[in-house]
C-alpha cells in the first residue's frame, strides 16, 4: 500500500457503491456519467494546483476561481455565440491564463510577495475585470462548442477526454522529462536545487503560468458545459483545488506529487455529494460530513506516513 | 539594523496616515465623530478575526476556515445567544473548546493545518446553514447597545480597536506565556526542550484564535441586527491580508497585535475611500487588490533598507 493515490480511488469506489446501494444498482452508469463530466474541471484544476504545492511549502494559487472566470467571460464575449468561433475562443482563453501566469509570478518574484498573498490580492484584480467585461450579462457559448463539452467519445464525456488527456501530459512531463524533475527537486528543497544549478526561478515561472492555462482551460469547458459564464462560476473551485490534490496523495509540503490521486479525489468529491444528496441529507448536514470525510481522510493518511 | 526594520510597526502606522490623510482630502467631512464612526464602522468585527488569524500564524499555521467559522457564530450569536443565552453561551464554549482541541490534533497527528482547517471550513459553514438555513435572525439587546455606544472624543470603532490592541499587545508580547507562544513558531523543537507540553501550547493557541473568532462573530451581528450562514465568509482572506500588513510574517512567530488591528483598520478604511473616490462599483474590488499590492510593495522598500 505505499502508493498513495490508492486511498483516493477505494475512497471514490466505497462511494459510489454506497449511493448504488441505495438504489439495489440501477443508474450506475448516468451517476459514473456525471462523476465523470463534474470531477473533470475539479481535476484540471487540481492538477494545476499540484504542480504549484508541488513547488514546496507556502505555494499555493488562490486566483485560480477568479482566473476561470475571466478566460471564461473575455472568450465567450468575443466569441459572442457565433458558429465557428470555437477555437478563436479556446486560444483567448489560454492568453488569458497566460497573462495571468505571468502577472502571478511577476508580483511574487518581483515584490518577493508571498503566494499567497500575491495571488489573492492579484485575484481581486482579475475578478473587477471579469465583472467590467461582461457586467453580469449571459453570453451563450457557441452552439458547437456547446455541443462538444457536453457531448461523448466511446461513451465517455468529452470533458473528461480533455482531463484524462491534461492528467497524462502532466504525469509524464513530471516522471519522464527534465522539466518534471526540476520541479520535484526544486520543492524537496529550493536551496539544495538551486545550487545544483537548477534553473528554479524559471521552474517556478513557468509552474505559475501553467496553473493559470489549467484554470482557464476548466473554467472555459464549465462556461461551454454550463450554457454561459457566470460571475461565480469559479468559486466552490478555490476549496475544492486544494481538497482534490490533498484527498490525492500529494504532499502539502511539496515535493511529491501525485496524478492519478488527483482524478481519483476528484471523482471522490463529485461521488460523496451525490451519496449524501441521495441519502437526503441537507445542505447543512453535507457539508458537515465532506468536512469530516476530508479531515478523516488527511488523518488516515497521516498515520499512514508515520508506520512506514 | 535600520531605524524602520527594527520597528516592524512603522509600516502598518505610516500607511493607515496616508489612506486617513487621502481620504480626508477626497472628503473633508469626514474629518469629524461621525465620519469617522462610518469609516470604521465594521472595523470591530475585522481586527478581532485578524487577531484570530494572527494566533494560528502565530505558531506558523494558517487557518482558512475562519471566515466560515466567524459566520458560524454569528449565527449562533443571532439565534441562541439571543433566545436562550444559557445554551448559546454553552455552545460558544464549545466551539472554542472545539478550535482548541482542532490544535491539539494537528499537533498530535503533525496534520497540514491548511487542509485540516479547509476541511473545517465545510464545518463550520454546514452547522451554520444548519442553525439559520435562511437569513435572519436578530442581535441581543446589550450587544447592540455595545456596539451602537458613542463614546466621548472618539468613536465607538477607535476606542474598541485601540483596546484591542491593547490587550492583545499585553497578552501576546509582554506576558510570559504569550512569548513561549511565539517561540513555538520560532523554533518548535527548543520550546519543547525547554520542558514546554507543545500539544497543550498549541492547543492554547488555537483556543485563543477560536476566542477572538467568537467574539468577532459576535460584534459582527451587534453591528448588523442580524445574521446569515454566508455573513463573513470574506473574513478569511481579510484577516490573513490584516496580519501581513501588519507586518506579520507567515513563519517565525514574528507577529504584531497592534499591527495586525491597525493592518484590519487599514483594509476597511481601503473599502471607505474607494467609495468616497466615486469609483465605478467594478472596479471596487480590484482596487482593493490593487491598494493591498501597494502596501506590501511599500514593506518591500522598507525590508530591503533593513539589509543594507
């Protein structure tokens, strides 16, 4: 049992049983469906998020919600519902998590600001442009574009191929390339990659950009998928980065991460909502319960880590 | 050593002038009582979850459930606390019995304090849709007058922010145990070698922080009249901004009470004076992004004259 990710996957499993159970089986392919198609965007952003704590302690991307919402709002507003824009659309959407990559890194490494703190003032920013952009009117995606992130290749939807696809790129640019090791390297301990000759300062920029690509990326699949982009569309996404890549098997002080843990978690926190919504219970008493499977989990793995 | 990085306090001090003296010149009537009664007007409730936060910083953690657990008693404060006090005071001890033994746990387990907290975020904020599922409720007679009380000189928000700070600068730098605190953020190990029981001391800490969210919750809905599950979910980002411009740091145990309450006034008078500047309710938001960036690049400055 020394691969983490698995506790995420059983974790998933037991839960979706536990909502199958209710229903003696029937529906256990629409409720794998929809786990699919909500815990893809929860996954793209995760994976964005992991790379960034990957980076070490006290890295973290708070802007993420506020960066889905303006790729989302900026490329549905020039794509304007027009037919064939589609791609015109996907490309502002990535400029845009371009730009805010490199305006995160730039207030970190130039002002030497926190992440923490870097991002989530920078997050106000981006999120008073958003709202000045669209000022709260619903654009409607494209038709075909529309289409597309509802839509579903053999049976799976077309939003979980793109997170499949984000999660293999981003586990194999981690274990196999350069670049990937770096990054391990530079989060295991900053000091120690540095003067090995690391180029860190280029490992962290670079991580920060492509944090905010993933987030613009999910957050103009949600828009497509949802019928709009929403002033706050990205907001259960901020907790929900975090939970993902934790629940994952990655560990919060850098260093180590974890991809396939990632869509497992997601799935998990898609899956354990619909088992307490069948059950019946309120808002309330399912909040209380993901709060407490989470902690639950983060304490099982933590004596995990102690016995070996 | 500098004049200005041997007194971390100059900072914090010298921006609250500059935005006061700003504002004043945008708006001289508000150079009076009453003007000043409604810059500061929420500032109560905003330096007590400062100090909150700054106790959890304090001993190098970071709690990003704060915001949902202020709202959490507000609501207790809007609904028990003013039908039945016995059992809302009851349940008030409780939950800061709870955020002690929140602590104890992370230090026991040696848990993330990010992910434990996150994951109490879901807890707090489903207990408190729990007790008020929909806004309402309503503030006890003798925590209104509390808080609507004019004192002489200067406003009910000044006089309450400077004892604040008072107590909090007496209780956490002057008193004996409040700096074995702060030497747990600084060196863990030694604290515990000097024959201190860290767990309790942590324990201790957060125990502290769950007070002070208490009480924020509680001057919040005196403030208010009444109370809604969603009421201070901002508070946690702006109590972790509060303690940085107060010159607090997130490692270390280095903290400041009295520029932790001074960094809450600052970042409420920031909300006043974009209001007093007529700027468009877009940008709002992004300007207190933009005012935040400003401060911390200021501290910057003042860092780098320190080195020289």
């Amino acid at each position: 049992m020394n691969k983490p990710w698995i506790w995420a996957w059983l974790a998933a499993a037991l839960a979706f049983s536990a909502t199958l159970g209710l229903t003696s089986g029937r529906g256990a392919s629409e409720l794998a469906y929809a786990a699919l198609s909500f815990g893809a965007f929860a996954a793209i952003v995760g994976l964005g998020q992991m790379l960034v704590i990957t980076l070490g302690p006290g890295n973290v991307d708070l802007s993420i919600p506020a960066t889905m919402t303006l790729a989302a709002t900026l490329a549905l507003k020039a794509m304007g519902g027009n037919p064939g824009t589609a791609l015109m659309g996907l490309g502002i959407a990535l400029s845009v998590g371009v730009a805010v990559g490199v305006a995160n890194y730039a207030l970190i490494f130039l002002l030497r600001l926190p992440p923490i703190i870097a991002t989530l003032a920078a997050s106000l920013v981006y999120q008073s442009f958003a709202i000045w952009s669209n000022r709260g009117l619903r654009i409607k995606p494209p038709q075909d574009l529309a289409d597309f992130s509802t839509g579903r290749l053999l049976g799976l939807p077309n939003v979980a191929w793109v997170g499949l696809v984000l999660a293999c790129i981003t586990w194999v640019v981690l274990e196999r390339s350069v670049w990937g090791r770096w990054l391990l390297a530079s989060g295991q301990n900053l000091r120690a990659a540095r003067l090995a000759g690391i180029p860190v300062e280029l490992v962290r920029a670079s991580t920060y950009v492509t944090v905010a690509v993933f987030a613009a990326i999910a957050g103009f699949l949600l828009a497509s998928f949802s019928g709009g982009a929403a002033l706050n569309m990205g907001a259960e996404y901020l907790l929900m980065s975090i939970a993902v890549v934790v629940i994952g098997g990655s560990s919060i002080a850098g260093g180590d991460s974890n991809v396939p843990g990632v869509w497992g978690a997601a799935l998990f926190m898609f899956l354990v909502v619909s088992m307490l919504n069948s059950y019946g219970a309120g808002a309330g008493v399912r909040n209380v319960l993901t709060g407490t499977i989470i902690i639950g989990i983060v304490i099982a793995a933590s004596s995990r880590r102690i016995r070996a | 050593m500098t004049f200005l990085a041997r007194h971390r306090i100059v900072l914090p001090v010298v921006s609250l002038a500059v935005l006061l003296a700003a504002t004043f010149y945008m708006q001289p009537r508000a150079m009076s009582y009453f003007g000043l009664n409604l810059l500061f007007n929420l500032a109560v409730p905003i330096a007590l979850a400062t100090i909150a936060q700054m106790m959890i910083i304090m001993v190098n953690d970071i709690d990003l459930s704060l915001g949902a657990f202020v709202s959490l008693t507000a609501c207790v404060t809007a609904t028990f606390l003013q039908d039945a006090p016995l059992i809302g005071a009851l349940i008030m001890l409780s939950l800061i019995l709870s955020y002690a033994a929140l602590g104890a746990l992370i230090h026991a387990f040696d848990l993330p304090a990010i992910v434990v907290t996150l994951g109490m975020s879901f807890v707090w904020g489903g207990l408190a849709l729990f007790i008020l599922p929909s806004p309402g409720g309503s503030s006890p007679e003798w925590l209104r007058a509390l808080m609507t009380v004019k004192p002489p000189f200067a406003p009910m928000a000044v006089v309450a922010a400077i004892i604040i700070a008072l107590v909090t600068h007496l209780l956490i730098m002057r008193s004996g145990i409040g700096t074995v605190l702060r030497g747990v953020g600084g060196n863990a190990r030694s604290v515990g070698r000097a024959g201190w029981s860290l767990i309790r001391l942590k324990a201790l800490a957060y125990g502290l922080a769950g007070l002070f969210g208490v009480l924020a919750g509680m001057t919040l809905v005196g403030l208010t009249t009444a109370a809604d599950a969603n009421i201070a979910m901002r508070y946690t980002l702006l109590s972790i901004a509060g303690v940085i411009l107060g010159g607090g740091e997130f490692i270390g145990g280095k903290v400041s009470p009295t520029g932790a309450v001074i960094g809450a006034l600052t970042l409420t008078l920031a909300a006043s004076f974009l209001s007093f500047m007529r700027l468009s309710s877009d940008w709002q938001i992004g300007a207190q992004g933009a005012i935040l960036i400003l401060v911390l690049t200021a501290r910057l400055i003042f860092r780098q004259g320190g080195r020289t």
